[in-house]
C-alpha cells in the first residue's frame, strides 16, 4: 500500500457517487489498496482506497481503477 497520493480532479471517469467512483491513468500508476485523494478537496478531505483495477478499452496503455471512500462506507471498505 502506498502513502496517500494526491491525484488531479480530471483523472475521474464517468459516474461517480459520493462515497465511490472511477479514474483512468496510466497502467501501473495506482495498485489496489493505494491510498488516493483529490487535489481539489480541502485539508482533510475524504481518502480513498483503490479496490479494482480494470482494463480500459478505449485505451490499451490505461486502466480503469474503482475507488472507495474509506469512511462512512456502507461495506467499512
């Protein structure tokens, strides 16, 4: 697991809830069970954890990867 890394608001993909959501970088950049948070979010912002790591088909380079709030999580994710 890594320390938590600040990612870029635009990486996230598609539909997103409060507690979950999708971002697609580079294959490799995240694991599951990383740690993220948005850079737009203030100072004690809401960490997620990394809990799938799909293939991105649009492009081959790219994975898709599921996150989940780490509080306040109906499955205590």
């Amino acid at each position: 697991m890594s320390e938590t890394e600040s990612l870029d608001p635009k990486a996230r993909y598609g539909k997103a809830g409060e507690r979950w959501g999708n971002v697609v970088l580079p294959a490799g950049r995240l694991a599951i069970d990383d740690l993220i948070r948005f850079s737009d979010e203030p100072d004690g912002g809401p960490i997620y954890r990394i809990s799938r790591e799909n293939a991105f088909p649009l492009d081959s380079g790219k994975r898709l990867y599921y996150y989940l709030r780490t509080t306040d999580n109906p499955n205590n994710s």
